[in-house]
C-alpha cells in the first residue's frame, strides 16, 4: 500500500488497479490501531479487496478505475472527522465511517457537502427517512431493526409470549450502545418483559462488576450491543458465571469470529445478528482469491476471506460499486459527482437477478432504496457459534422487523431533528 502523509495524517492511498490515475474514489475511514483495530482490520481489508477486484476484473466501474483513500481513525470520532476533511477534497464519492460517533458528526457536514454517507447497519437509526436524512444512507438495516430482530427471535423460541421475562442489555457507553434502547423500552411495553440496561464503558476491558449484576439480577436473557475487545470479555465473563451461551445475543457488529475465538469450546451457542450469509461458499470469493490473494494485491494476508467482518466489508464495498453503476445509468456518465452518487444510492434495487450475477446469490436479502426510504426493509438473520466447527451458522432467514413499533419512533426522531436543525422535508413521490 502506497502511504501519503496528508493534512497531518497518515492517509494510506489503494489504488486498486495499480494505475496512477483513478477516477472513482472512495475513502475508507478504517481503524486499524487501538482496542478496536480487531474488528476493524478485517472490515478495511473486505472492503479494499472488493475494490480491487472490481478494477482487476472488470476493468472498473463502467470502465473507470476505482481509487481507495485509507484514513486511520482508531475509531476515534475526532479522528474521523479531520479524516473527512482530509480526503473530501480528492473527489470522494461516499464516506462508509463504520463508526455511529463519526456517522453523527458527518451527517450535518456532509449534507452540506453534497457528498453521500452509508452507514450500513450502525449511525442513526432515523435517517432511514430519506425526506430528512437526504444524504445519508443505513440499508440494509438499523439498529432499532437489530433490537427487534432479537425481541422477535426471544418470542419465537418462548411461543411468542415473553411476559415476565427479564432482558439485559450490555451496551457500549456511547452513541453507539445507546442506540437500541428506547427501542428495547418500547418493544418492552407490547411483549411485556423487563428490560435491564448494563453500561460498560470505553473500550470495554473491565466488566466484572457489569457481570456480577447480571448473575445477582438473573436476567432470562441477555442482548449485546459491543464492539472490539469489549465482545471478546463480555463472552468471556458470561462463561465465568455460567451464563447459557444460547440465550446471549449480540448485536451484528458482536458477532465475529474474534468475538468469540477467546472463549474457546466455551462460546459455543452464542448467537449474533445478521443481515448478510456467513461462510465462503459463493463464488465471488473464488473470483477474490484468483484476482486479488493469488496477485498479491490483497489488502491484508488473504487469511481474513471469508470470516464475518471481512464478508461485511466487501458486502459494503458491492453496495458502493452497485450504487456507483445506478448513478451512472441515471447520469448517462461514467465519470461521477458526489450528488450524482446521492442519486444512485436512493435509487439503488439489490434483486436476487443482480445478487447471482455478482457471485453472490443468497448472500444478503433482496432491498430497494427510494426517496422515502433510505433503510431498505431492515430485514436480520440470526447466527449461531459452534466451537467444534470454528464456524458460525445461520439458524433462521431473513425476517422482517416489528415496523408497527419502530416506524413511530423514526417518525418522531427525524421530525425532532428536522425542527432542530430547520431542515425541511423534501417531497417524495
């Protein structure tokens, strides 16, 4: 990787055709230093790899190159704002923080800048309104969907009844963990269990007394929104107290393969969230392995293929690329602005059709994006651990979330930032 020192930061360059000059660029606001850089690492490397097969084997976009800027943030929200500053200026296209602090702090700026944000399944949960939210972007789904995905999931394997149940939630304490939990109260009040916050703080280290409460309070249940090493010592401290492993569920971005590997034969039966397939029988990555590993042009050791966190990357880099070829056949234009992208991602159809020629049939649900609707339907899986195998396993489909009860709140969240912010809604057919 070719390394540029720009505005005072280390800003790492991919071009991922190898060429001089590219014309479709694309930031990575990765981390892959500090307490999170676990996670991280293996997202940056997904994401990077996609590009490059893309340019490797397709010749680009439409027959232009794609450009990667890598900016280190060590998922620091000040970090990945001078990030944002940082690279807009080199023709960035669409900005994937993959932090909820950062995704807050862009949202006013980069609609200000016309430039698009995704941020695919984490950030704000209201800006799945698109009348409001007119440039940022969180298909194929939200946090509030994640926190109704595992509400729904309990009341499956309870017979749909979870009255008098006790639910935990260990959160990260920050924007990020405290996103699910007025859902989590709301959802509460419909399906009657008691729902029992637990805060651990940054970065997640010390969590026995967090655990000690949780084996003193004897929650049915507990639900997990972390992120980095606080997963693999929250998996960690529920086996020290014998916490059954199949009623533990995390969040998506608490369930990889590091989150659990610590454990070891102990973290079987944990569960985690989805929102795309687990595994590497799809055979975009036998075309990753041919193209971008056996080349030597991998952005990391080729080790990471096929593991959840690298799976989410390239699914979040397909989604950019697919976006990039809608704004160009709505443009008639190869080249892109910023604002044209916009239009490509609200316009964005991901089909089964497009799914299977892409080599990756069945690897995430079927989504539209329109105007009103910049969330896609917020459809979730669920996975489960099993140390034996080494590998996770999804143990139900794709299912929708409970709208009845979330729509509400997106309502209600967006309209208050709208007034707070004297935006007003855009009309959408």
């Amino acid at each position: 990787m070719k390394v540029l020192k720009f505005a005072g930061l280390a800003l790492g360059l991919t071009v991922a055709s190898g060429a001089a000059i590219a014309d479709l660029v694309f930031p990575s606001l990765s981390y892959r230093t500090g307490p999170y850089a676990v996670n991280g690492i293996p997202f940056a490397d997904g994401y990077a790899d996609y590009m490059t097969l893309v340019n490797q084997r397709d010749g680009g976009v439409g027959g232009v190159m794609t450009k990667l800027l890598e900016c280190e943030t060590a998922y620091n929200t000040q970090k990945g704002v001078e990030c944002y500053e940082a690279t807009k200026g080199e023709g960035a296209l669409l900005y994937q923080p993959l932090s909820t602090g950062i995704t807050y702090q862009l949202i006013p700026k980069a609609t200000a800048d016309d430039i698009p944000v995704h941020s695919m399944g984490y950030g704000r949960t209201s800006a799945k309104n698109g009348k409001v939210f007119s440039h940022i972007f969180n298909y194929p789904a939200n946090y509030w969907d994640g926190a109704s995905h595992a509400v729904n999931h309990l009341s499956e394997i309870n017979d749909g009844d979870l009255k008098g149940k006790k639910i935990a939630l260990v959160y990260h304490n920050s924007a990020y963990g405290k996103e699910p939990i007025r859902t989590l109260e709301e959802l509460a009040k419909k399906h009657g269990y008691e729902f029992m916050p637990v805060a651990v703080d940054h970065p997640g280290q010390e969590q026995k007394s967090q655990w000690l409460q949780i084996r003193r309070e004897r929650p049915d249940y507990v639900l997990m929104w972390g992120w980095g090493v606080m997963n693999q010592v929250a998996i960690q401290e529920a086996a020290n107290i014998r916490f059954p492993m199949e009623n533990f569920i995390g969040i998506w971005w608490s369930g990889s393969e590091n989150d659990v590997l610590p454990a070891g034969p102990k973290a079987t039966g944990y569960k985690a969230l989805t929102f795309h397939a687990v595994g590497n029988e799809f055979p975009v990555f036998d075309d990753i392995q041919k193209h971008v590993v056996d080349t030597g042009k991998a952005a990391g050791a080729g080790d990471q293929v096929g593991t959840v966190l690298y799976n989410r990357g390239m699914y979040a880099a397909m989604l950019a690329v697919e976006a990039a070829k809608t704004a160009q056949e709505i443009h008639g234009a190869t080249d892109l602005t910023p604002s044209q992208m916009r239009d490509g991602m609200e316009a964005l159809v991901i089909d089964a059709a497009k799914m299977k020629a892409l080599g990756m049939d069945g690897f995430g649900p079927e989504f539209t994006v329109d105007c009103n609707n910049h969330g896609g339907p917020g459809l979730g899986a669920v996975q489960q651990w099993d140390a034996a195998t080494g590998q996770w396993s999804l143990i139900s489909d794709f299912q929708p979330s409970d709208m009845d009860v979330l729509q509400p709140l997106i309502d209600e969240d967006s309209s208050a930032f709208a007034t707070e912010n004297n935006i007003e809604m855009r009309e959408c057919a």
